[in-house]
C-alpha cells in the first residue's frame, strides 16, 4: 500500500521538512540549529550526513544535547564568526516570512544564533501558516523581576499576558535562568516596530517576534508535499 500526501500526520509532515532541510546544508561549513520538535527531526537528518559538516551552533541545552548524543560537534557562538545557514521551526509564520517562535522557551537564544547566519530557513508543517501573527500566544522572555510590570503593559494594549509555569506549578526558567510572558488577544499589524517596540520594554530579555531575524526561506510541509515559500 502507497502513502498518500494527504495521509500524512503532522509528525511525518515534520519528518519530511527536515530532510527537506539537508539541502540548504553547506559541505564543509558549521550549521545553525534551533530547537523544538520539527529541528528534533532535522538532528536525526543532519545525523546521516555529519561526516559532511565541521558541527553545529545550537540555540538551547535540549538541542545541544541531542546534537552531542548522534555525534555531531557542537561549536561555543563566541567561535564562529558566522554562518551561512541557521535551520529553525516556528509557532507562526505569515506570507513575508515574519515568525513568531519561543513555544520552545529557547528564543533568545534562537534570535542570536539566527543573527549570526546569512540565511534562515524555516522548516514547519502548514498548521503554522497564518495571513498575520498573533494567534499563537507570543512568547517574551523577560528578567523575572520585570515580569509584573511588563504583563500590566500588554493588559494596556487589550492583551493577557500569563507567567509560564512548569506542570509543577513553578515558574519555567529558560536555558538563560529568566522566565517567559506568554501574551494573548495581540494584534501584530506591523512586525518590525511592534519587535523593536517591545524589546527595548525595560526587564524585556527577547521577545518572540522574529521580524528582523525573518525567514529567507520557508519548507512548509502541506497535503501536496515540501512547499518551498521564499521571501
Ligand atoms: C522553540 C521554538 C520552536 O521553533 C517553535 O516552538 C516550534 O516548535 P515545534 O517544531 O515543536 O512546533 O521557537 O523556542
């Protein structure tokens, strides 16, 4: 029996935007990666292929730790002065390649190793495709004593920010020892001011508005296949 397209779960689509990605992979050259269940299949990919590649920058512990158990080196930030690729998923991304990221709680991180690459390509099934970011609830990761005070700013703009806890109750603390914001009812009409806005909020660490970091490249994983969108 054949598999059709449509017959794909999400997590197949996942697979197949991973290995998608080996593509924008550069020979000889150290990758960017970035975290969360769709990169998680990317690692297995660039596994098959890590003969091929100096090593890894990685944008949180999860992903460092995955990385160094298939064997692939990963490199300090401090030691590369750049990149050609940096591959990441996301929790949104609209038609001119803005994304909103952080689900994972490892978007400071993601935004710096993002910075560092030429080039962003965004790996993610179609259920992350929206006309205008905002449904997905914004993460912002901000220093803890901060976080009051920037939930009562977004209350001023019409939203609901909420502390993310852990299933025991307790506060997350990021791969950065800070916490997360997680911002509902926000209409992000423009991108780049709203990200430049909120980040220079005192007590803002990162928020997860990837605006000026926005994906070159999108390999959306849909019914029909590997839909490449670039912008
Ligand atoms: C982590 C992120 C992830 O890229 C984002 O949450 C998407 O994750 P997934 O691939 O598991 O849906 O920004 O901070």
């Amino acid at each position: 029996m054949t598999t059709t397209p449509s017959a794909l779960t999400q997590d197949e689509l996942k697979t197949l935007v991973g290995q998608a990605a080996l593509q924008y992979v550069v020979p000889g050259e150290i990758v960017g990666v970035g975290t969360g269940s769709t990169v998680n299949k990317f690692i297995d990919a660039l596994a098959t292929i890590k003969d091929q590649i100096k090593g890894a920058v990685s944008s949180s512990v999860a992903s460092t730790e995955r990385l160094k158990a298939l064997g692939i080196p990963v490199l300090d930030a401090n030691d590369v002065p750049a990149l050609s690729v940096y591959i990441d998923g996301a929790d949104e991304i609209d038609g001119q390649g803005h994304m909103v990221k952080g689900g994972g709680a490892a978007l400071t991180r993601e935004k710096i190793v993002a910075a560092l690459a030429a080039r962003f390509v965004c790996i993610a099934d179609e259920s992350k495709l929206v006309s205008a970011l905002g449904r997905f609830p914004l993460p912002v990761e901000v220093i803890p004593m901060a976080a009051s005070h920037i939930a009562r700013r977004f209350e001023a703009l019409g939203a609901q920010a909420s502390l993310r806890l852990k299933k025991d109750g307790e506060p997350l603390v990021t791969d950065n020892g800070q916490h997360i914001l997680d911002v509902k009812g926000l209409t992000i009409a423009d991108p780049l001011a709203f990200e430049s806005d909120v980040n220079q909020w005192p007590g803002v660490v990162t928020v997860g508005v990837f605006a000026h970091q926005k994906a070159s490249v999108c390999l959306l994983g849909t019914a029909q296949g590997v839909k490449t969108l670039t912008y």
